[in-house]
C-alpha cells in the first residue's frame, strides 16, 4: 500500500458513522441475523418461537424508533463500506418505507404467534421461524433500501424465503400452488431485472436518489417511457394486478393459514410499495402519462377481485381475491397521483397489511372450530363464541370499507380524489367493488357465523395464541378507524415526501442543493 | 459488437417466450433459465462491449486513457447468475416432487388446489 497519498475524500466517507444511523441498517439486519442463527438451531424445535418472537418484538420497537427519527428528522441515509453515494449502497429510511416497515413488523410478530398454534413441531423442525424470519429481513430490506438493484436482491431474498414458506407441509395442492406461484413470480422478479438492466445502461447508476435528479434533467433524450412501462407491468404482476394476478389465487389457500395470513400481509404490499417507489419518485411524468392505463388496471382489479370473491365457496379463496380488490384501490390511487390518492393508497396498504392477515387468522380459526372452510358446510360459529364472531364482524366491516374501521378511510381518500378531477367512472368502481365485497363478507357472516350448525361442531379448542394477535390486529383496525387523524397526516406527508424527493435527495447527498 | 449482442438477447428470448408459453414443465424450466440468461446477456451490453481493454486507470491520470467498458455490469449479472442458478435448483426439485406426488407434468392437469366444477357457494340461507 505505497499510495497512500490519494485523496479518498473524493470516494469514501472519512467520518465514521454516527451510532444513531446505524438505526436504518439494524432492522434488516437483525432478522437476517436472528434468521441465520436459527438456521443452525434447526433440530431444537422448542428453542425456535422462544427465540423468534423476541427477536420479531425487538423489530416492531426498532421500526418505531426509526419511524419517530425520520417524522422528526427527515429521511435518514447510511450507506454501506462508507463509500460515497452513488458508489455505494444507500440505505435511505424516509417516511413512506419507514410506514411500511413498521406495519410488517407488527404483522410478523402477530403471525410468529400465531404459528405457536398453528405451525406443529413438524413445521418447525423444517424451519418455519427461519424462513419468517428471512422474509421479513426480505421485506425491511425491499422497504428501505435507497439503490434500485438492492431492491431487486431483496426482492429474491423475500420470493425464495416464500418458496420455503409456500411448500411447508408438502401436501400435493401446496406442490401444485407452489408451482404456479414460483414460475409467475420468478418471470415477475426477472422482467424488473430486465427493467433494471436497461436504467443502468441509461443513467449509469442504481443510487435512487441519483436517478430521480438524473430522470429530471435528461427525461427528454432518454426512452425513460420505456422503464416505467416495464416496472409497472413488473411491480403489477408482483402485486397481483389484473390481468397477472391468476398466480395469488391459485396458491394462496393451499399453505397453512398462518403462512397464507403473512403472504396476505407482506407480499403483494412490497409490489405497491415498488411500483409507489418507481413511478412516483423517480419518474412522475411517464405515471402522468400512464395515469389512464393503471387506472382502468386498477378498476377491473377491484372488480374481479370482488366478483371472484363472491363466486368462491372456499372461505381462503374468497380472502385472496379479497386481497387482489384492496390492490386496485391501491392502483386507483398510484393513477390519480394527487396527495390524496397517493397518500389514500399508502394508508390502504397499511389497513390492508393488518386486516387481510387478521381475515386469514379469522378464516383459520372458523376452519380449526368447525372443522371446514366450505361455505356450503360452515355454520353456528357465533353460538359457539360471540367473541370470535365479534371479532369476525369487525373484520369484516373493516374490509369492505365502512365507516368506523381502517378501510373507510383510504376509501374516502382515494374516492375524493378521484371525484376532484372529474374521474366519476374510477370512483364508481371503487364503490361498486366496495358494495360487492359487503355482499361477499355479509354472507360469509350469514352461512358461516348466524346459520345453526348443520352438524354437530368438532370439540376444538380455540387457542389463546391464534386469538390473541386476531384480537390485536383486530384491535388496530379499530384504532385507526376511530382516530384516524394521526395517520391520515403521516400518510398525507409520506406521498409529498414520494412526489418531492428534495429531502429524499439532500438527506442522500447532504452537500448538493 | 453491441449489435450481435442484442441479437442474441432477441434469440434467447424469443426461445425462452416460446418454451415458457408450453404446457410441460419440464420446457417452462429450461424457458426460465433461458430467460435469466437473456437478461445476464441484456444487462453485460448494457455496461458496452469493448474487446481487450482493461478498465484501468494508468498512474497519474483520473480516468482511463481509452474507451473501457464498464466493469459495474459484471457484477450485477455475477449477482443475478447466483440468485438464478438458486431458483432453478429449488425449480427443478419442486417440479420433480409436482411430478410425484401429481403424477403429471403437464400444467392443466394440475387442478389439485383449483379443482374444477367446484360447487357454488349457497344461494339461500
């Protein structure tokens, strides 16, 4: 090492990392951490929950602290080796990711309890904690990450710890789930390898931050059209939007319910969160231009999710496609680009994450107490517990968006912005998919909850660790749809952070302006 | 060189398209690892293909002093070959237990999870 008189100024970061930083990388890290060391645990079966829910409860704390930092302080970048952005890899905390981190953790720490009831010694010993674990750094990772390429690897981390997920159990429908969700996600995950292939060949960097200035200057000489197409149609297929979505109902019933309960949660979310990330932040004029196309995928979304949701007599299907409805609100709102849709979007995938996997918990838990997920067999769920069904109607409430839980709220949000510019016919459909969904839940409540059992009902427990997270998450539907108006600000400031990245950008290069 | 690079890439995924687009698995498995090695291909012409010049910067000098190509490249596809040599491994296993525990490799008999003719959901109470 002779040249020691070369300036590293102009490359690496000279002052070490202040401790506080550190906060961006650690809830990545933990789980991955915590992940790895179960791993090696994997034959004693009694040590993984112990171990695992700590660790799961320590990351809700963690993206709490980080999400306190960044409402008071601004984004927060760390980039890793110190080296100076764009040559390094940015972490970059803002609000949106922060929001979103926040709310997967709490649902994997609800769905690791859960798995205390649902997941046997079996599972375990094939490495359900680890896999969790995996998909949640996965996850984190996909929501904070500031450079486009890291987020297609954290990306594959999440996808490949869902195959260990998807499988668990071995069972041939779950093969046969596994195998349709595996090939369309992998086409998915490679199609924005290919977008990603082209922006490098354009810009000449993968720093966020970098691409949206440089997207702004050299907009008009570049095909920059071209990648926000392709990362829409990308990030739409990852979050099951019509018409590629045939892969979520096809295998979303077949895992056990706690893993279909975390899929429902965390993974079409990530897909919004990138195609939020994308075509907001780095390239607003090619979304404006696509505005019509993402808003009619997004209405015939919530449409045939609501009417694939009423023609399901499987209570886990009818949830998936559920879930593919709440996506095209989302969309609706990602097209309207105003801060009332983008925000109303942002606080949808929020309810979204809690509600749907509290409904696949609810689903699981009338399955265990009346031993089938048929609509045509299900009954006299609410003489065996008010409770449970209480719990069930709130839910049910919550998603087909009225008034006063979670859903209403996004709801109004992106049907006001959708009315605001004249857009009558999105708003309609945000409605009509809203009445539809009504139907759907309402009968469930009928067949399943008020009907009197047509057979005597299997003497199931009803176990305090798949109550209890059902109750809590239930219990933060309720929250926010009573006092929305905390989080109706942060979401409403989280889209202007995504629509005006200046402090996305200062906070990744402190001494441009 | 760009150019034969780009026809290449057009080659391999008109092949991977055509042999994903079939109904046997085993051809969908090697349209996949086709379609990875497309896009190796795509983003290793994004960073230019320049023969024999190393990316070396000569002593006194802040740039190099001719055209290189970028190095940046390879180490993406030296990512992306990792992560889609792992995919195709579990792939191939998953396909191979379908292929058992089914008894078919072919994707429309493949109705376990969404049999057909499932009965409608009641009408009545």
């Amino acid at each position: 090492m002779a040249a020691t008189d070369v300036d590293l100024s102009a490359a690496l970061m000279l002052t070490p990392v202040p401790a506080a930083d550190w906060l961006v990388v650690l809830p990545v890290a933990l789980p991955l951490l915590a992940g790895a060391v179960l791993t090696m645990l994997r034959k004693s079966v009694r040590l993984q929950a112990a171990f695992a829910i700590p660790v799961l409860a320590l990351l809700v704390l963690l993206d709490g602290l980080l999400l306190f930092r960044v409402l008071e302080n601004g984004p927060v970048t760390m980039v890793m080796g110190r080296w100076l952005p764009p040559f390094g890899i940015a972490f970059t905390a803002d609000l949106a990711g922060t929001l979103f981190a926040l709310a997967a953790s709490v649902v994997a720490l609800a769905g690791a309890v859960h798995a205390l009831a649902d997941i046997g010694d079996g599972g375990r010993r094939y490495g359900f904690y680890p896999f969790l674990l995996l998909l949640v750094a996965g996850v984190t990772g996909a929501f904070l990450t500031g450079d486009i390429f890291n987020l297609y690897v954290w990306f594959e981390v999440l996808l490949i710890s869902s195959f260990g997920l998807i499988v668990l159990g071995s069972e041939a429908r779950q093969i046969d789930g596994a195998i349709k969700y595996a090939f369309l996600n992998l086409v998915a995950t490679t199609l924005f390898l290919i977008a990603t292939g082209y922006l490098y060949g354009l810009f000449g960097t993968l720093n966020m931050a970098d691409i949206a200035v440089k997207a702004a200057e050299r907009r008009a000489d570049l095909p920059t059209m071209t990648l926000a197409a392709l990362y829409l149609l990308a990030f739409a297929m990852k979050a099951a939007a019509f018409p590629v979505h045939f892969w979520l109902p096809a295998s979303y019933h077949t895992p056990r319910v706690t893993v279909s309960a975390l899929f429902a949660g965390l993974l079409t979310k990530v897909g919004v969160y990138a195609l939020l990330r994308t075509l907001v932040m780095l390239f607003p004029v090619e979304r404006e231009e696509l505005s019509f196309v993402i808003a009619l995928v997004g209405a015939a979304t919530m449409l045939t999710g609501a009417l694939g949701a009423l023609g399901q007599s499987d209570i886990r299907r009818l949830l998936g496609y559920t879930v593919i409805s709440g996506i095209g609100v989302m969309l609706a709102g990602l097209a309207l680009g105003s801060p009332g849709g983008i925000g109303g979007a942002i606080f949808y995938a929020l309810h979204s994450m809690v509600v749907m996997t509290a409904l696949y918990m609810a689903a699981g838990l009338a399955g265990r107490l009346a031993g089938t997920f048929d609509l045509n067999r299900l009954g006299g769920l609410h003489a065996r517990s008010a409770l449970f069904s209480g719990l069930a109607l709130v839910l049910f409430f919550a998603v087909s968006g009225l008034p006063p839980f979670s859903g209403f709220w996004p709801k109004v949000m992106v049907t006001k912005a959708a009315l605001d510019i004249g857009a009558w016919w999105l708003a309609g459909a945000i409605l009509l998919s809203g009445f539809l969904t009504t139907i759907a839940f309402a009968r469930v409540f009928l067949l399943a909850f008020w009907r009197p059992a047509g057979q005597d009902l299997p003497a199931a427990a009803m176990p305090a660790a798949s109550l209890v997270p059902l109750a809590v998450l239930t219990g933060l539907a309720v929250l926010f749809g009573l006092f929305p108006q905390a989080l109706l600000a942060t979401v409403q400031a989280a889209a202007q952070g995504l629509a005006d990245p200046a402090a996305y950008i200062r906070s990744v290069f402190p001494g441009v302006t | 060189m760009e150019l034969l690079f780009v026809l290449l890439v057009g080659v391999f995924f008109s092949a991977a398209f055509y042999l994903m687009l079939s109904k046997a698995l085993v051809r969908m498995l090697i349209g996949t690892v086709l379609f990875g090695n497309a896009v190796n291909l795509l983003i290793f012409a994004s960073g230019r293909v320049l023969r024999e010049v190393p990316p070396i910067i000569p002593p006194g000098r802040d740039v190099p002093a001719t055209l290189t190509a970028n190095p940046l490249p390879q180490a993406l596809i030296l990512t992306a070959i990792v992560i889609s040599f792992s995919f195709f491994a579990f792939l191939l296993v998953l396909v191979y237990r379908a292929y058992q525990d089914l008894g078919t490799d072919v994707a429309n008999e493949m109705r376990v999870a969404e049999p057909e003719n499932e009965p409608a959901p009641p009408a009545g109470y």
